[in-house]
C-alpha cells in the first residue's frame, strides 16, 4: 500500500519541468524578435527548479543543482555581460557598443545580434542564479534554536 | 601635478577613464564571488579600488585642466545622451569620485585584520565581493548623468550595504534589525526618489539630468514638477541621513563590522548628499521660487536642528561608536545649511565639509575599528587608559577628535571658518552663533572620550602595550596627517570645493 500522497502532483510536475524549462528558452530566443528575454527567461528557469524543490524536497533539488553552482552562475551572468562591454573597449568602440564588436561600419548589424544575445544570456544567468541562490537561502536554512530547547 | 598626469597616462585611460572608474570594480565584485581565499580577495579589493583611485585622478586631472570645456561626457554604447546613458564628469562630482576612490583604498588597506577578526571565515570573499559592489555603486552614483542610472547605482550600492551592515551579526546580534531597518528605510529613500524621477519624466519627457536641466525653467509652475522636487529631496534625504530622517543611522553604524562603519562614514552618506547637491542647484536651480521657499523653510531650520538635537544626543552616548554616529547625523547638519544658503559661498563650505567630515570620521572610526580588533569593547569604559597601551592608535584619534571639535590648526576649523564666512554674507549671524554652539557640544562628547582615553587608569590594568597592526596604523595616520595638513594649506581643499560649487550651479559658471 503506498502512503504517498502526491503521486499525482510528482507525475505531473515530472511532466511539467521540461517544459517549463524549454518555455525558458524560448522566451529569452524569442527576446530578439519580440516581447521577452533573459530576465523573463531566468525568472522561468529558477521556477522550474524551484517547483521540483517543492515537489520532491529542497534536498534532492539542492542534489541536482548545488547552491554553489547558483552562486556561480549568477557571478557568471555578470562577468559575461561586462565582458561584453570590455570587449567592445578592446575592439576601440566605447563600453558596451554593440557596432565595435566586429568593427563593421554602419548598415551591418551582426556585432549589434551577437551583443545582445550575449548581454542577454548574461542576463539569464545572473537571474536565474540570483533567484535560486535568495530561494535556499530562505528554503535551506535552519532554526538556529530548536523548539524543544526554548 | 595635473600635467604629469595627463602626460604619464595612456590613451585609451583618458579617453575611457569614466566607464573604467565603475566598471573595473563592479567586475572584479563577481569574481570575488568565485574566489575561495580571503586573503586573495583582500589583495583584489585593494587593486580594484586603486584602479579607480587614478581614474578618478585622471578624470579630476582632465575636469581641471584648463585647455578642456570642464566636463567629460561619455556615451554608454555609443547612444548618444540624451537618448542613451551619459556619464558625465564636471568639478563637482570629480570631486565627490577622487574622494569615494581614496577612502575606498585606504579602508580596504586597513580591512584585512578587522575582517579576520569579526567575519566568518568562508564568508571572507563574499563579503569583499559585496564592499566592491558597494564601492563600485557608489561612484556609479557619483559619475552618472542620467537620474534614472542613478537609482539603478543608488541601489547597488544600498543593496549591498544591507548585506554589509547585516553581516555584523557575528559580533553582535542587534546588527540584523539594524540592516533591517536600514533596509527598509533605505528602500522607502530609493522609492520616493524614483517616484520623483518618474514626476520629472512626466513633466519633460527625458532622464537625462542635462536635459531635464535645459527644460525645467518654462515648467516651474508645474505642480508635477514640484511634486517631483520634493519627492526627490525627501528620497535623498533619507538616503543622506538628513535629521529627522536619520532614524536609521545610528544603529546601522554602531553594529555594522567596524570596516563597514569606517567605508560607510566616509563615503555612503556623502555620495547620497552629492546627488542631492545635483539635483538642487544642477537639474533644479536656486533660482526657482518653491526651491528657495524649501532652502528657507525646510532645509536651513533641519540643518540648524540636526546640528543641535544630533549633538546632544551624541553627548548623552556611552558607546563610542554610536556616539560618532549621532555626531555623523550632526554634521551632515553642517554641510545641509551650508548648501541651504544657496550661494556659491554656501555651498563651497558644505562640500568643504563634506571632504574634511569624510577624512575626520575616517580617521575616527578606523582608531574605533583597531580598538575593537585589539580590546574588543566600543564603551567609553573600554576606552580608559587606552593612552598608554595604544599611544599611536589614540593620538591619532585625538587629533582626529580635535579636528571634529574644530580646533584650529585642523581641517575641522577651516570648514567651519568657510561655513561661518558664508553666513555673515548672508547676515545669518544668529546661524553663526548656533555653529559655535554645536561646536561646544562636540568639546563636550570628544572630551568625554578623550578623558577616558588619556587621563584615567586602565579598567583592566593588566592591559599591556597593545598597538593595532601595522596595516590600519599607516592609513589612520595618513587620515590624521591630512586632517593636520589640510587645517594648514587649504589651498587644494578649498579650491576643490569652490570649483565643485561653481561647477554645480551650470557648466556656464565653472568655465
């Protein structure tokens, strides 16, 4: 007899991640072309993790990401924005100018695509990191004094 | 000194010094995230502020040199300002960077030994990641031209400081409802201030504060505008501890780590009290009727209040730390009748003060932090005796303390003299009075402590010589030099703060 009530919550949550996840991915691709991008997408990705911390426990959660690993990948997230920026400086453009990249003239728009999209993933990583990161430190921490010793 | 160093410097450093200045720092924040060592994380931070220390001097050097139009503007991206974001650098806020960047270094130097001693160890790089933050936010604050960057980097900043100040739970517990209410009032400070912004949005149609300064004049009746006014003077009021709005302050700094409470003295609250500056006489101008009916009504009688209620609260204090945070509030009471004048005269005292407060409180809080590191205790009792078994450490504070008083011969003297020379052109005698009145009070609280420390016995008489290391005395003595050899020559000072002033009232004044 199993005891377990939320079998049916599991299933669909197991169902349900994935897709989150590829919702993520698609709203921050999408980014370019219409409404989205990276902060939308990172808010998206750290709620599909979070919903498998709910469902299945904040331990097995912090098993498939690690709380280092968030940390690191908000840090990331802004190391490869900026890096954008002091790329742009190394190519002789000002910080952050999308046109210096490839140090095409005006009319050609592929350092202005590369830019964003790496600005944006810059921005996914930092989001989705940060939201993790502040969601264990709420979720993982213990009570520093038991009830029972009060 | 300027032509060397616009000669000795590099290309690509004058032309981009701007975004360097914030950028070096906010970069290296992360990467101390990932770092596991403190010891590597003390040296980066120490690097990344000097790295802003001479861009910020290049940038000073290029405002001052008198070939150059007097303001540097950089176009983030290469969207041109108004459009995109413009950093922009004139006197004043070359000013305000060279003296965020120099405390910067000087308090991350003396960081090392207070950190081991007051932080948990795996938090060490974390919590240098977030100074840097810290760091970097504030001059982003300072550099920015466009207001609603300047919440973005207020924020940074503010953010970071919570964290700062909430860290201190280690030594003691009440430092978590201090960053919690630090946290809440900051983030009321933020939110008036970006409702204002956002007035000033509605009114002119533009952020940059450039702009926004070419098209307030035919809109001074605008009671959106006005709106917006005093929502921003409320939001950076509170940001800059203006009394009553400082209810946060003295707890903030008296349980934050003493690092902290060092950094944040010297720099946190004069940076808020820049952009206010900015945007009174910048973006705003003296010459608008409500912004006069505000300096007379509202910003002379809370300066003159917080000089008086401040002093006395800081008098009945028996920690020393919260007893230099009452005097902070105090002083910041200074500097706001100073600029509430709304005269060049006036306002070079307030930023005169600003620079000596920053290197005063400096110096003090730094001798605070060797006596915590050493003895542990931040009670006048603590502090008896301390005479003999740290002599450096305290004739440093003395001086420091003497130089908070306004003794002549210190820095402190000569911001008042300018501060009272700008009164009596006003025919303020009576604000003269009261200064000299606040002035008795601080020879009351200095005293206090100074007596504890020089003329009675050790409480704990088996207190042998026990100096602070090496590492905080070289930068508490520079701090306590300065304070000697800018109360002497005033000439670069002074001259800072007059050029700061002019540079305030419009591009057209300074050049």
């Amino acid at each position: 007899m199993n005891d377990d009530h939320h079998v049916i919550l599991r299933v669909v949550s197991k169902m349900l991640i994935p897709v989150i996840v590829m919702f993520a991915f698609y709203t921050q691709f999408h980014g370019d072309f219409g409404p989205g991008g990276g902060f939308q997408a990172g808010i998206i990705f750290a709620v599909g993790v979070i919903l498998y911390a709910l469902v299945f426990g904040v331990p097995s959660a912090m098993r498939a990401v690690p709380p280092v690993f968030t940390r690191a990948l908000a840090a990331i997230g802004v190391l490869l924005y900026s890096g954008v920026g002091y790329w742009a400086l190394l190519q002789g453009g000002n910080f952050l100018e999308y046109q210096a990249l490839f140090q095409e003239p005006p009319g050609k728009h592929k350092g202005q695509h590369i830019g964003i999209l790496l600005i944006e993933l810059g921005v996914l990583f930092a989001v989705a990191g940060a939201m993790l990161t502040i969601f264990y430190a709420f979720a993982g921490r213990v009570a520093e004094i038991r009830d029972k010793d009060w | 000194m300027i032509d060397i160093l616009l000669r000795s410097a590099p290309d690509w450093a004058l032309a981009h010094a701007a975004p360097l200045l914030v950028m070096v720092p906010l970069v290296l924040a992360p990467v101390l995230a990932l770092v596991p060592s403190g010891r590597i994380a003390w040296f980066i931070s120490i690097a990344g502020t000097f790295a802003s220390l001479i861009f910020s001097l290049i940038l000073l050097a290029i405002v001052q040199a008198p070939e150059t139009s007097g303001v540097v503007s950089y176009a983030i991206g290469n969207w041109l300002p108004p459009l995109g974001i413009e950093f922009r650098v004139d006197a004043l806020n070359a000013m305000i960077l060279v003296l965020v960047s120099a405390m910067g270094v000087l308090a991350s130097v003396m960081s090392y030994p207070t950190v081991v001693a007051e932080i948990p160890k795996e938090k060490t790089s974390l919590f240098y990641s977030a100074f840097l933050a810290c760091f970097a936010g504030l001059c982003g604050v300072a550099i920015t031209g466009d207001a609603f960057n300047l919440f973005v980097f207020l924020e940074i900043s503010s953010l970071s400081t919570y964290v700062l100040v909430a860290l201190g739970a280690s030594r003691d517990r009440r430092a978590l409802p201090a960053a919690f209410n630090y946290l809440v009032m900051g983030t009321i400070g933020a939110t008036f201030f970006i409702i204002g912004v956002g007035f000033l949005y509605a009114a002119t149609g533009t952020l940059n504060m450039a702009d926004i300064a070419s098209k307030l004049p035919d809109l001074t009746g605008s009671r959106t505008v006005q709106a917006g006014f005093a929502f921003i003077i409320v939001g950076l009021g509170l940001k800059a501890a203006m009394w009553p709005l400082h209810q946060w302050l003295p707890n903030a700094y008296s349980y934050s780590p003493s690092f902290v409470t060092m950094f944040l003295s010297a720099t946190a609250t004069k940076v808020a009290l820049y952009a206010m500056i900015r945007f009174l006489f910048t973006v705003f101008s003296p010459r608008f009727a409500f912004e006069q009916a505000a300096f007379n009504a509202m910003l002379m009688p809370l300066g003159i209040a917080a000089m008086i209620a401040c002093s006395f609260q800081a008098v009945f204090q028996t920690d020393v730390r919260r007893m230099l945070a009452y005097s902070s509030v105090a002083q910041v009471g200074y500097m706001i009748l100073g600029v509430s004048i709304g005269t060049v005269a006036g306002l070079s005292a307030g930023l005169f003060h600003l620079l000596n407060h920053a290197m005063i409180k400096g110096a003090l809080f730094m001798a605070v932090a060797a006596v915590v590191l050493t003895y542990k205790g931040t009670n006048i009792r603590d502090f008896a005796g301390l005479g003999r078994s740290a002599p450096w450490t305290m004739t440093a504070f003395a001086i420091a303390g003497l130089s908070l008083i306004g003794v002549p011969l210190t820095a402190g003297f000569q911001s008042k003299l300018q501060l009272g020379y700008a009164l009596f052109e006003q025919g303020w005698w009576w604000a003269v009075i009261l200064v000299v009145f606040s002035s008795f009070l601080a020879v009351i609280y200095v005293g206090r402590i100074l007596e504890a420390v020089f003329f009675q016995p050790p409480v704990n008489p088996r207190k042998t010589r026990k100096e602070a290391p090496i590492v905080l005395l070289v930068p508490l003595w520079i701090l306590a030099l300065a304070n000697i050899y800018f109360g002497i020559t005033t000439e670069i000072p002074l001259g800072l703060a007059r050029d700061a002033a002019l540079a305030a009232f419009g591009p057209g004044m300074f050049r």
